[in-house]
C-alpha cells in the first residue's frame, strides 16, 4: 500500500498530514472531504483550516483504497462505503496488517 501505516495518536489530523499519510496532495484531500460528506466531517479552527478525526483518516484509506487500488469511481465508492461500510473497512485493516507483517519479516531477513 503506497500509504503509510496509520496509529491514531492524535484528536485532530491537519490536512496537510492526512494528505502525507495518503502519499497524496492536499488538493485532492480537500476534494475527496467535499466529495464524501457523509464520512467525512473536518472541524475547522479559527482561522479556518480543516482538522481531521482519526475516524475521518481511516475513512480517507478506506477512499483510498476504493479509488486507486480498486478502480472504482467516486459514485461507486460512496455506494460502497453506505452499503457495506463494516466488510469494505475490514478488508483495508487486514491488507495493512499484513503489509505490516511483510515489512517486518523483510526486515528480519535482511539482519540474517
């Protein structure tokens, strides 16, 4: 997965750092936030920048996901997402895990 591994650890994500753990830019951050309102709902702060929940990072990878590994378009993410949000999200965490297993395991490999 071309995104980086996600460990909530903060209340409020910037979108500058949602935006570098997609691995993407922040306008098509800004676009998918206008895109997917029902999911994602950034809280602005008094001068009127968007700040993102963990919720709404880990609804970001699972757009992510939908979007540029799965082809899909826009449309069709958002039906998927209000129709099998549990099963769709489920299926992101396991691919993260694993990719995570991986990366340690290579790791290791290159110690020996």
């Amino acid at each position: 997965m071309p995104y980086k591994e996600f460990k909530p650890e903060k209340l409020y994500y910037t979108i500058g750092e949602v935006a570098d753990l997609l691995g993407e830019n922040t306008s098509l951050v800004r676009f998918w936030a206008q895109k997917f309102p029902d999911f994602i709902k950034p809280a602005r702060n008094k001068k009127g920048n968007r700040l993102f929940t963990a919720d709404d990072v880990s609804n970001f990878k699972l757009i992510y996901y939908l979007v540029k590994e799965r082809g899909m378009t826009l449309e069709g993410a958002q039906n998927r997402m209000k129709d099998n949000k549990d099963g769709v999200d489920r299926r992101v965490d396991v691919i993260e895990t694993l990719t995570g297993i991986k990366d340690r395991l290579q790791e290791i490999q290159k110690m020996l």
